[in-house]
C-alpha cells in the first residue's frame, strides 16, 4: 500500500497508511496502517489483527519507524456524545447521560457540560485528550480525573463486548486498571446537576494551574508523580530545565514537558528521558506511552 492508497475493508472502515506525526500533539511518528472505524461492526473486524488504539494521540511518543500493528481511530457515532439524561437514573441532584464515544474529543465535552450546568468533569480543563484515551488514563488534574465522572464503559476486545461500572476495576491516579488491548469504545457519564457559572468558575480555577505549561508540541508531562512530588520540580532541581537533544527539549517551564523544537525524532526524545531518568535521583515511572513498548 502507498502513502496516498485508501481502501475500505469488508465491513467499510476506511484504512489509510499515514505518518502517525499527524495524529500526535508531540509531531512525532512514523507510518502505520490507520483503521477509521465508524461503528462496532467495523470495530470488531478491526480487532481481528494485532492492533493499537489511537486517541488524541496527546500522551504518544511514536517511534520515527511507525507501528506494524493496524493503527484504530474511532470515528462517526463512536466519536459523538448523547448527553440526554437517562430518565431511569437521572434525578434532582445527578445526571447519567446516554453513550459519549470513546473517539470524542474532550475539551469540546467540557465546554457542552459546562454550559449545560454539569458538573464532575471540569477538573480536566486543559487535557487534548479524546474521551477513551483520558479513560484509559485516567487523565485528571489534582482538581479532577476522568473517573470522577463515569457511570458505565463499554469494553470492546477480539473476545467481544461487555459493560463495566467504576467499581469494578482497580483505578487510581493516572490508572484505568484496564488492560492493554480493551478499546473503550463509549462511556455514559454521571455527573452532579450544578450552575454553569459555578462549573465555569472552577473550570477556570482549575485551567489557572496550566499558567506555568509550555505551549509547543508536547505530551505533557513525561514522567508520573513519584509519591505526590512534582517529578517537574525533581527534574528542575537536577538542573534540565532547558537541556537540548536534535530537536527535542526539556521545557524551560516546566520539567516535566519534553517539547519538540520542529524536526524531533523519537530517537531524541527517549535520550531526554534517559538521561533525566540517570539524573533524577528517584525512580520515575513513566508517563508517556511508547509505541513500540521498550525493553
Ligand atoms: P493517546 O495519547 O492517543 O493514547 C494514550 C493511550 O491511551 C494509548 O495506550 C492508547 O492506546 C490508549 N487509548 C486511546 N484511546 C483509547 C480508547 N478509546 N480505548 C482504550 N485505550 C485508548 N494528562 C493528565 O492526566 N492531566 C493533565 O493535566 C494533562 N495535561 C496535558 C497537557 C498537554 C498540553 C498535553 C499534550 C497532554 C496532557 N496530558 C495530561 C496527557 C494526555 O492528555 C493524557 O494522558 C490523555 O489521557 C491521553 O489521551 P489521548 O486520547 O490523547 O490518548
Ligand atoms: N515545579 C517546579 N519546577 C518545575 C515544575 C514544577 O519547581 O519545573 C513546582 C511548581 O512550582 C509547584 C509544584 O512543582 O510548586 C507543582 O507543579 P505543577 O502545579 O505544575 O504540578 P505538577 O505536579 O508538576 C501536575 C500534573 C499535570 C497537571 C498539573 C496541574 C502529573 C505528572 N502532572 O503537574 O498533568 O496538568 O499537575 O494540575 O501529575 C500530565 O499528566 O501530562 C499533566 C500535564
């Protein structure tokens, strides 16, 4: 297949060889067999080969080689919220909302929420997450996760599909407790009826911490917070802040934030994080998810 060919599979989701660069908010990654799948039909058959699921691509560091495995992006209803209070488990005070897609983008959530008055989620201002990726972090600010907010998800693997509650898994920070290979294909919300000023006054409060973050071509923060320690306060106390390698950089605002200068290569990237992980004198647990997986 060349760079340009689409062809649609048997159940008609689009597939497209593509630089993964373009899906990423870091600007980096070679190419890989892209599955644009609309529905859980084309889902399904996308699941019959090794596969990985792309999100925002907003916590990647793709190798400049690419990925062999079919590369999933969920689209069509899978990326499009029903935000319509379930009259069954909706009531005065809470709100469970019909089937948000795991392919919908999360700023744009939040802003409908807030002007809705719908409350629980607006901790995660600020995250260029789509809705599966954020779940499968757990992504969340100290004002806020994703958990916070869910009442169901919909699992999908080869083996089939099946729902699940909160509960059920073992979450915690920046945790699903899913495993590799589940795609959350929807997720219905639960969230606290409120006031839309006051969910926008948080919502602000909560983006007021972002002041300090770079602004360029990032994956955010690289490294998770050993023991509720800024690993950015530890890597601008190892004297990184700063510290260049081809085009990637340790973000002279926050240590935490590998940047990419324009013309990064992955190569240059992963030599930031060994060298911030020889320097810092405690174990970080990385953040970033690598594709490939090292080691
Ligand atoms: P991707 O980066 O595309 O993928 C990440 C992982 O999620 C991969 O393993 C992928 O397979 C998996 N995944 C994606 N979609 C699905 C799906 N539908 N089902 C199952 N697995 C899936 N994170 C925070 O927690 N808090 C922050 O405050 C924060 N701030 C950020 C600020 C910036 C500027 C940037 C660039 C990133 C920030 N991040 C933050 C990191 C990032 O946004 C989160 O890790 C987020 O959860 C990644 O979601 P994504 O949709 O972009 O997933
Ligand atoms: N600090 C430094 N030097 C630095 C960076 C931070 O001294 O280079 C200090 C700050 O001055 C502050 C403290 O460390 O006193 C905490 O910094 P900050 O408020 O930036 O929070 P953080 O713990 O570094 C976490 C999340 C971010 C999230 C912010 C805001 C992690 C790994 N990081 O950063 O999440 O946006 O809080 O809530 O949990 C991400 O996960 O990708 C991410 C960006």
């Amino acid at each position: 297949m060349t760079a340009t060919s689409v062809t649609a599979s048997r159940s008609g989701a689009r597939i497209e060889r593509l630089p993964l660069a373009r899906f990423t908010t870091l600007g980096v990654g070679g190419e890989a067999e892209v599955w644009f799948v609309g529905n859980h039909e084309q889902l399904a058959e996308a699941l019959e080969q090794p596969y990985r699921v792309l999100g925002g691509g907003s916590n990647l560091v793709v190798a400049d080689e690419g990925v062999p495995e079919r590369v999933i992006r969920l689209t069509g209803p899978l990326a499009e919220a029903d935000l319509t209070p379930d009259p069954e488990l909706s009531d005065a005070e809470t709100v469970v909302t019909g089937w948000v897609g795991g392919g919908v983008p999360l700023p744009g959530l939040i802003r409908k929420l807030q002007k809705l008055g719908l409350s629980n989620l607006e901790g995660t201002v600020g995250i260029p997450a789509q809705v599966g990726g954020a779940v499968w972090m757990n992504a969340g600010t100290r004002y806020g996760e994703m958990f916070g907010g869910l009442h169901t998800l919909e699992i999908v693997t080869p083996g089939g599909t099946r729902q699940v509650t909160p509960d059920e898994l073992d979450w915690g920070y920046r945790r699903s407790g899913l495993s590799r290979g589940h795609v959350v294909s929807r997720v219905r919300l639960k969230l606290r009826r409120s006031d839309p000023e006051e969910v926008r006054a948080r919502m602000d409060f909560a983006d007021q911490a972002r002041k300090g973050q770079p602004k360029m071509k990032t994956p955010g923060c690289a490294f998770k917070n050993p023991g509720g320690v800024s690993a950015g306060r530890l890597i601008d106390e190892a004297g990184l802040k700063g510290t260049r390698i081809g085009g990637a950089l340790i973000a002279p605002e926050h240590g935490n934030f590998i940047v990419n200068l324009g013309g990064a290569s992955s190569r240059d990237v992963h030599a930031l994080l060994d060298l911030i992980r020889e320097r810092v004198g405690v174990p970080l647990e990385l953040e970033y998810e690598l594709w490939p997986e090292q080691g």
